[in-house]
C-alpha cells in the first residue's frame, strides 16, 4: 500500500518540476515551484530523512520562497537602461516565452532522454554499498550527542560544516559584491501601516525564535539543529524587515560583523585550541563534547541567521 | 479501542471532507474574495478535524499539546493571511494594477 | 417485524450480537488503520492535485499564493497523517516548521509587491 | 523486479536530475534557470537519501542525510547568489535573459 | 592511513587562511589590504614550511576530528598536493602584492574593493582545502566554496559585462558541481564509502561506476572549460579585474584540474578504456586548436588572454590519453608516463607563472591606457619596459621556447606522444604551439613598432610592473630545480601512474 503513497507523490514531484520548467508565464514557474518544495519535503519523510525534511521546509517556504517572491517581482518591473529607477510596474509586459527552433530542441531533448535512460540503467544497477549505519551507530556513545545525523554533521564530519557555515558567509559577501557596498546603506521597506501585520509579526517573533531553540536543542537528540534553528532564526529577522524594522541595518557595524563571524570563527578558534592542545582539528574532549557541540550549533545558527537576515535585506533593497 | 478507531476515522473523514469542499471552492468560485472565504474557513476546519484524530490516535500528552498549538497556530496565521491577501487585492484593484501579466 | 416476540425469545439479540461481531471481524481483520491512513493521504495529495488547476489558472498573483496556502495546510495535514501511520512524533516537527513559516511568504507579498510606481526599488 | 521506496524515489531522483540539466540548457530566463539548478540539485539529494533509505538497518543510514543538509546549504547559497547576480544585471541593462551571445 | 606522520600542517594550511579571511572583515580597507599582504606572507611561509616537511618525511596526513575514514575525513598533504599548494602560495604572495598597489592606485574611483581581501583568502582556503582533501564529498564543499569565491571576484568590478559573464560562470559551475555530486551519490551508495584511498580498492567496475565517472568527468570538465564547456571562461576572466582574473585563470581553473588527476588515477583507474582517454585528449586538442585560433582573432588584450587560457587548459587534458594503456600496453613497463605527468605538472606550473603575468600585465595596461585594445600597445617597450618585457617572457613560455617552463611542458608531452605511440597529438600540439606564437609575436610586433598617435600613458606604479615581471621569469625559473622536483615528486603515490586498460586480460569484471 505504502508504494501508492510513494507513487503519487513521486509522480506529482516529477509532474511539477516539469510543469515548472515549461510553465509560460515566470509567475506560474515559481509558485509551481513551491509546491514543488512542498513535494519533495514530503518524499524526505517518505524516505525516513526528517532532518532533511525540516531543512527543506524551513528553505522552500521560509528562505527561498521569499527570494524568490522578491526576485519575481523586480523581475515583473523594468528599469530604465543603466539607471537604478523603476519606470512602471511592468505587470502588462508579457514575459518572453522560451522558444527554440525544433532541431534544437527535438536534439537537446533526444540528448536529454538518453542521458535518463543511461543514469536510470545506472542508479537501478547501483549494489548494495551497506553505507555507515553501522559504524556510525557504533561511535554514537562517544560523540557527545544521542541523534546520528547530528553526530555525523557535528562530529564526525565537523569539517564539512565547518566550510558549510564558511560558505554561507562567503556567500552573503559574494552578494554584497555582486550588488555593491553602497546599497546597504540606502533605507528599507516601507514600515507596515497596517496595525493587524505589525501585531501579527510580533507574535509571530517570539514564536519563531522559541521553536528555533527548541529545534537546536531537540538536535540533540532527535531531527533538528543547528541549520533548521537557523533558518527560523533567520525568518524573524526577515519578518522584522519585513514589516519595516531593518534591525540589520540598525545595529552597528561591528556588532553586525561578529554576528556573521562567530559561528565560523568560534568553530575555527576551537579547532585550533584542539590542535595546540595535542588533539586533532576538530576532536572535542569526549567530557565535553556534548556541551561543545551545543555552543557552536548555537553560536553557528546565530551566524547563519544573521548572514540570511542579512542576505535578504540587501537584496530587498 | 474500537470506539476510538471509529471517531478517529469519523474525524478523519470529516477532514477530509472539509478539505475537498475547500478545493473545491477554490476552483470553482468566480472572484479571489469568494474563494479566500471558502478556502480559509473550510480548510482551518478540516485541519482541526484531523488534528484531533490523529491527537487521539497517538493518545500522548506532549503530542496533543503539540498539535493543539499547530492547530491554533494555523487558525492563527490563516486568519490573518487571508485578511492580508484580501487586502492585497483590494488595493491592487483600487489602483488598476491588479492584473497580473 | 420485530415484536415482543423476537425480544423475549432472545434471537434479536442473537442477531445484533451476531453483528457486532461480523463487524469487529471486520474492522480487526479487514479494515486497519494504516490503510485508512493510506487512504487519507493520498485524498489529501490529490486534493492538492486539485488544487494545482488553480494555481494554474491565477489569474492574479493573490490567488496563486492562495493556492499555495492550500497547499501548505494540506501538506500540514499529510504530515499529520504520516506522523500517525509512521507513529513518529518527531514529523509535528515539520508541521510546525512548515506552521510557522507559512505566514511569511504573505507577509513578503504584502510588503514587497505592493511597492508604489515611482518608489525607489 | 521489487518495487518499493527506493526504487520508485531513486527513478525520481534521476528524472529530476535531467529535468533540471534540460531546464537550466534550455530555459532562457535567469530566475528559471536558477529555479532549474535547484531541481538538479533536489534530484541529487534525493539519489542521496534514497540509497540511505535502502541500506537502512535499525536506523536510516545518517551519513547521507547529513551530507544532504549541508549539499542543500551550499546549493541555497550559490542560488541566492546567482539570484542577486541576475537581480543586479536585471536592474543595471533591464535584461532578463543571456540573449543571443552564447 | 596508520603508517603515515600526523601532523597539525594541513589543517593550518586551510584553517589560516580561513582565519586571515574571517579577521580581515573587522578591519577597514587599509588595514585588510595590509593583514592581506602579511597574510599571504604567513599562509606562503606555512605552504613552504609544509613542502619542506614533505619533502623530508613524504606524504603527511591529518585524521580530523580524530575520526578515522570511512566515517570521518582525512586530509592529506603528498609530493603532488604540495607541489600545488607551493604553487597557489608562490602565485598567491606576488598577487597579493599586486593588488596592494593595484587597489590603492584605483581606490579613489570605485568603494567595493575592500570585499576582494577577504573573499581572496576564502578562496586560497578553499583552494588549499581541494588540494589536500581526500573525500569525495569534502572536494564538492571545497569546489564549492572556490566556485561561490572566484565568481564573486570576478564580479568585483560590479559592471553589467562582468555581471553577465559571472553569472554564466556561476550557472555552469553549479551544473558542474551538481553532475559532480550525482556521481558521487552513486558511488556512496554503491560502496558505502566517501574516502579516496579505501574507494581505489572497494570500487567495482560496473554500469553505475562507469556512469559515475562519466558524470564526475563531465562535472570537471565543466568546471575546468574544457572545450565544449569553455563558453563561460573568456568573458569571465576577461571582465574580472586584473589580479583577480590572474587568480581565476592562473589557481581556480587548475582545481578542476587536480581533482580529475586525481579522480582518475586513484580512483576510477579499473574503468576507464582506452576510448575514454582518447576522447578527452580530442576535447583537450580541439581546446587547443580553438582557443589558439580564437585568441589569435581578438582585438582585446585580456580577451585574447582569456582564449589563450582555454587553449592552454587543452594542453593538460592532452595528458590524460597518454596515462590510459592501450589495450596489451603494461604501465609498468611503460617508458612514456614519467614525461607525460613532468608535462601535466610543469605546463600547470609554467601556465600559472605566465598566464598570472599575462593579466597582470593586462591590469597595468589597462590602468595606464584605460583600455586594452591591443593595438594601443604600440610604443610600450618605450614606456613601460618592463611590462613589455613581462609579456614578452611569459609569451614565450606559452609558445613554448625553450628554455622556458612551457618548453619543457610541451617537449616532454611531444616526447611521451611519440614514445607511447599515439603520434597524432603531435600535429595538435605542434599547431597549437604555433598559433601561439602567432598571437605572441602580434602582440610583441604591437609593443615594439613606433606610435602613430601617442597615446596619453598614466603613470603606473613600478612596483605593479615588478610583480608582473618576476611572476613571467617565474615561468623560466620552474626549469632549473626540475630535476628535483620530478624526484620530490616521485613520492607521490599517483606521480607517474598509469592506468591499464580495462580491456585488457578480459576486464576486471571476473574478479
């Protein structure tokens, strides 16, 4: 019966990022593409992957349905040649339809169906790997926490994070590059007038920053952590930007760096520790370990939150 | 354990139903305002519906309380989306420039 | 016809009892729990199948994100479900991920599509 | 043949994949193009979990699942970027597409 | 991995730059520039440290966390990672002075330079990580973060065409690296291991592997344009300003590089054929041959840069064919691997040197005419001579001449093509050699003949003219220890490995 389940879904999934990539009009593609989110964070259940699903829950509707909602609307508007102005909301122009000539596209599509056919054949062959339950399981007790996944993302794989939470800061300066310093300086949204939207995202604040800690903390022991708690965290400060509070603009300068920095650079400063202390990068004492994965997930979700805060207020602008 | 079985799946069924009058009423009323107020009302009622049997249906504390914040955190949240979207459109009537495309 | 008859003799109850316990067969044996669970769903996932024509159709922007509302309490739904049939309480996890971020996406039209002509982008 | 889970997700999965390699060759406009590589890369992910799923012993195989968190991270932050890119070019010469250089 | 030296050496090498970078964005502009000139001191003096201790115990490994492969990761620093991360250091320092005074000189005009710094230093992180890492799924993070890095430099300039190119970048890069991980998906789940060296023994030849490798190399080949994929490059690195263009074309396009030298000699050895070798040394001659003929076509200095890269780049796929035995060749026995991996490393090396030169050179012109339209170049030997002179050398090497780096490049591929017997590159690499030439001499004939109308040159600093005059002899240099670095190098496990055919003795599938 489960495989009724699974066919749906995965006959919807595929349905949608199909429809998504012919969809005529930009507006359809990107809310089929939400659905698409919706989708696959249920085939993430489906397959046992809480974690993942809760990841991509927090990104599809929280973080990327944002930007992208956003970037659907800069791009209905035109702006004069070389002039940062908006000219007219541009909502009658029709968007170009994507169109090739048949040769093209009946060759890129034959190329494209053989491609299918060759990594089907491939992934169905594909022998049992056994994969590392069992070693993962069996090291469990001596990484300081009681759920896998986090014990791989924070312990046994620190390093992947590690760069993982490098990366996001790279990205947020890559964007500051990308649209120049200057911007980040010029004022937000327009504050909410409306007092029932002001109301709603002040309960929702609270709300938001509560489950995002009870979610790091469940890391611990369940499905959660520190990048789900991130991206919570992150969507208050999106909410509050939102509603006309650009509290990332607000705070000062130097208070905003050590929010982008400290989850990279407290992991970093305690690997060196580590290393000067004779032990390998990255290596907890096995006392402290628990403790020492909850404050860098803590202090790494800050980061990530501040860096999301941060990479959706500059681009809003 | 039989008479639980039988409200679980009555209240399962009346969410389910509720959801089905809801899409339906998406797909078949003439204007955005008509639909909200179908949508929103139809589907906050057939979530609660299956919140509550699936809360008595895993019969542990935590997890009722859980749902039960679920369930008000959507009556919440649908609420005061459906006014915001509702609002949305009126003004973007009010200022021609509704049309999308 | 059922009259004093029946009752004094007994075979009514004879009857109901003999029903009750086609029916508990029934439910024990034939109907479970994780096949409704099954069955709701999939109602559900083709619920939002429905909902797709809609989203399809706009015409404005409103609805289509309406119909993504849908979509997310449906999902929540889903995910409710799930948790029962999978008896994994750590899904409402997701259902309030996915709770508590929906409001966000109506926030951000609200505010950023609403932008005046003329306003600085 | 048995099909269960993994085998109906994993054929997903490399259906996704060339959807989205198509989309991201085919399609013109910047923001599908970028919607495109997110496909891509959820097919990925999903190959990923699917494989996790199958070699399941009392638990789901958790390396994968982690190696998708952080897969996903990374893709999120290279798709905002390229969103900001293609925002920045939108906003400097109005266009929305590579046009006919490539 | 128990009988190698532990060391704390490469965690440092990332973790330092990777510190510099995270400290530099709490200073203003003067102070980062400053820490980054220092920093790139201090990352150099650790690479160089590194090499030494290489060079005396051999390969060097790092458990981190403590947790040994399958499960955790390992990074491991041996001859040929070194020999990259001597390179990336060397390169590094002279492009960090560079840009010192590049910046300051055109600090007044446009504010957002201070992010190059940091962003730089994320991207020798990121590079140092992809040399020394020895996971599958660690080398994604890593060409990630150096993908995420080198396109944000590129878009420095914040100008419309450099916008463009950066996103055609991007977007090839995240299909690269996407085609990349779904190979190693597959092979995660076919094998239930991300770690390099336990991979070389597990991995059974099979459908899914040969697709896993076919999408890796395609992923790479992406990544490192190769020739049908080289659409992105000569925009890209052409609208990056000049360090930053010499850091893409000169560091980032060889990860790419690296990682597929190394994938395919440790890793996929059991499945490659003779065809698959044959066809990515077609890709690298067409490389080769395009990317000559186009450069030779341009009216641009730093386009004409940019194509020269390309066809550079297909000089080191033409390696890859002459690694793969012929079915009935035995590598043990073969004379022709030795020079094919001295010209792989050395034509790296030799086209970092002159290509970082080149667009160095590039920058000054750029700065002293404001635009780089190469028959503006008239008169330069009398006004910038040592610029001239810059280009003059690391053209040179780039044709091929000897006694350059490039000669001993292109002579020790000519010799192993003709001792392994796959004779027909040799028309290729002859051709492209010529072509070349062609580009180089029209460039050198430009910076020689008298001037029409004097064009107005602003003063450039002389110390920019150094960097880029001592990066060219850098290319002349590489030949005098060549001896003993191919020694050095010879420590290395991969170092003149070849790969037997499969077809041979049946395949590997019977076992």
């Amino acid at each position: 019966m489960d495989i009724l389940i699974d066919s749906l879904l995965a006959i919807l999934t595929i349905y949608l990022a199909f429809r998504c990539m012919l969809a005529p009009k930009l507006s359809k593609a990107v809310f089929v593409f939400f659905a698409f989110g919706l989708m696959l964070a249920l085939a993430w259940i489906r397959l046992g992957a809480v974690d993942v699903a809760i990841a991509e829950a927090a990104i599809a509707s929280g973080f990327m349905g944002v930007l992208m909602l956003d970037s659907l609307r800069d791009f209905s508007l035109i702006f004069s040649k070389n002039q940062e102005r908006l000219e007219e909301t541009a909502s009658k122009i029709p968007i170009k339809k994507d169109s090739y000539h048949w040769t093209t596209a009946l060759a890129l599509g034959l190329g494209l169906i053989l491609f299918l056919l060759i990594s089907i054949q491939a992934i169905w062959e594909v022998p049992q790997g056994g994969g590392l339950t069992a070693i993962a399981e069996a090291n469990l007790p001596m990484s300081g926490v009681e759920h896998p996944v986090t014990a791989v993302l924070l312990n046994y794989r620190a390093y992947d994070t590690w760069l993982e939470i490098g990366v996001i800061l790279m990205g947020l300066l890559a964007i500051f590059a990308a649209g120049g310093l200057k911007q980040y300086r010029k004022p937000g949204l327009a504050p909410a007038q409306d007092p029932l939207l002001r109301k709603t995202i002040l309960i929702f604040t609270p709300v938001l920053f509560l489950f995002g800690a009870f979610l790091l903390y469940f890391g611990k022991m369940g499905p959660g952590g520190a990048f789900q708690a991130a991206v919570l965290w992150g969507a208050i400060g999106i909410l509050l930007h939102l509603g006309g509070w650009t509290v990332f603009t607000v705070i000062p300068r130097r208070m905003r760096q050590i929010l982008v920095t400290i989850g990279l650079g407290f992991f970093m400063i305690l690997g060196f520790t580590q290393m000067a202390t004779g032990g390998a990068f990255f290596e907890y004492p096995p006392a402290y370990a628990g403790f020492l994965i909850l404050v860098v997930e803590t202090l790494a979700a800050i980061s990530i939150a501040a860096a999301l805060t941060a990479i959706f207020a500059f681009l809003t602008k | 354990m039989m008479i639980k079985e039988i409200f679980i799946v009555i209240l399962l069924v009346a969410g389910c139903f509720f959801f089905l009058a809801g899409t339906l009423g998406l797909l078949r009323f003439p204007d955005l305002f008509s639909r909200l107020h179908a949508l929103t009302n139809a589907d906050n009622l057939g979530l609660g519906f299956i919140a509550a049997g699936i809360a008595l249906y895993i019969a542990s504390p935590w997890a009722t309380v859980k749902i039960f914040f679920i369930w008000i955190l959507t009556l919440l949240s649908s609420a005061t989306s459906s006014y915001l979207i509702a609002r949305f459109q009126r003004e973007q009537e009010k200022s021609k420039n509704g049309e999308e495309e | 016809m059922l009259t004093l008859k029946h009752f004094l003799s007994g075979s009514v109850y004879d009857n109901i009892a003999l029903r009750l316990v086609v029916a508990s067969f029934l439910v024990k044996n034939v109907f479970s729990m994780d096949a409704f669970f099954i069955i709701v769903i999939i109602f559900l996932l083709l619920n939002i199948g429905l909902g797709l024509i809609r989203l399809w159709r706009g015409p404005s922007i409103a609805d289509r994100l309406l119909t993504t509302q849908l979509f997310g309490t449906a999902g929540m739904a889903i995910l409710m479900v799930m948790a029962g049939y999978l008896n994994d309480l750590t899904l409402l996890n997701v259902v309030i991920t996915f709770n508590v971020l929906s409001i966000i996406l109506v926030i951000c039209l609200v505010q950023v599509w609403k932008k005046k002509k003329g306003e600085a982008p | 043949m048995k099909i269960g889970t993994y085998e109906i997700y994993s054929l997903t999965s490399a259906i996704l994949f060339a959807i989205g390699l198509g989309g991201v060759f085919l399609a013109k406009h910047f923001l599908r193009k970028i919607i495109a590589t997110i496909i891509m890369g959820a097919g990925v992910f999903l190959c990923f979990v699917s494989f996790a799923k199958r070699d399941a012993l009392t638990f789901a195989d958790p390396i994968p699942h982690a190696l998708v968190i952080t897969g996903i991270v990374v893709a999120v932050t290279a798709a905002a970027f390229a969103l900001s890119l293609a925002r920045r070019i939108h906003k400097l010469t109005g266009e929305d597409t590579f046009g006919n250089e490539k | 991995m128990k009988e190698f030296p532990t060391s704390a050496l490469p965690a440092l090498l990332v973790g330092l730059p990777m510190l510099l970078a995270t400290m530099s964005l709490f200073f203003r502009v003067k102070g980062r520039a400053l820490l980054g000139v220092l920093g790139s001191f201090l990352v150099g003096s650790l690479a160089f440290f590194a090499f030494i201790e290489v060079a005396k115990y051999g390969t060097i490994i790092h458990i981190l966390g403590g947790w040994e492969p399958p499960l955790g990761i390992l990074l491991r620093i041996d001859p040929l990672a070194a020999v990259f991360i001597g390179l990336t250091a060397i390169i590094g320092i002279f492009i960090s002075l560079y840009s010192w005074w590049y910046f300051r000189a055109r600090i007044a005009s446009i504010g957002r330079f201070p992010l190059f710094w940091p962003l730089w230093f994320f991207l020798w992180a990121g590079l140092n990580g992809l040399f020394l890492s020895n996971d599958l799924f660690n080398l994604y993070v890593t060409i990630e973060v150096i993908t995420i890095c080198a396109v944000a430099l590129a878009v420095l300039s914040g100008e419309a065409k450099a916008l463009k190119a950066g996103l055609r970048y991007l977007l090839a890069a995240i299909i690269g690296s996407m085609a990349y991980l779904f190979g190693v998906a597959l092979i995660y789940g076919s094998t239930g291991t991300l770690d390099l060296n336990l991979l070389g023994e597990v991995l059974k030849p099979g459908n899914t592997k040969t697709f896993a490798l076919i999408v890796i190399t395609l992923g790479l080949l992406i990544k490192k344009a190769a020739f049908p994929f080289h659409f992105w490059l000569p925009p890209a690195h052409s609208a990056a300003l000049a360090p930053v263009s010499a850091l893409l074309s000169a560091l980032v396009v060889k990860g790419a590089f690296y990682m597929m030298l190394r994938l395919w000699t440790e890793v996929f050895e059991v499945s490659l054929t003779f065809a698959a070798g044959q066809l990515i040394g077609i890709t690298g001659a067409a490389a080769v041959l395009w990317g000559s003929w186009q450069a030779l076509l341009q009216t641009n200095f730093k386009l004409l840069v940019a194509h020269s890269s390309v066809a550079q780049m297909g000089y080191l796929l033409m390696m890859f064919p002459l690694l793969i035995m012929a079915p009935g060749q035995d590598a043990d026995s073969a004379e022709w691997l030795a020079p094919a991996w001295t010209a792989g490393i050395f034509q790296v090396m030799a086209h970092a040197f002159a290509k970082a030169s080149l667009f160095l050179s590039a920058g000054i012109v750029v700065m002293a005419l404001g635009h780089d339209r190469i028959e503006s170049l008239r008169d330069l030997v009398a006004w910038m001579p040592m610029t001239a002179m810059a280009i003059g050398i690391a053209g040179v090497s780039l044709i091929g001449l000897p006694p350059s780096g490039g000669f001993l490049a292109k002579w020790m591929l000519l010799k192993g093509v003709f001792l392994s017997g796959q004779w027909w590159w040799a028309p290729a690499i002859l051709a492209g050699s010529l072509l070349t030439a062609g580009y180089v001499f029209m460039l050198l004939r430009l910076a020689f003949a008298p001037a029409r109308v004097k064009d107005p040159f602003r003063p450039v600093p002389k110390i920019l003219q150094v960097c880029a005059l001592l990066l060219a002899l850098g290319s002349f240099l590489i030949v005098i220890p060549a001896e003993n670095l191919i020694q050095f190098l010879e420590g290395s496990k991969s170092f003149g490995s070849g790969i037997e055919s499969i077809m041979k003795g049946g395949g590997y599938g019977n076992e």
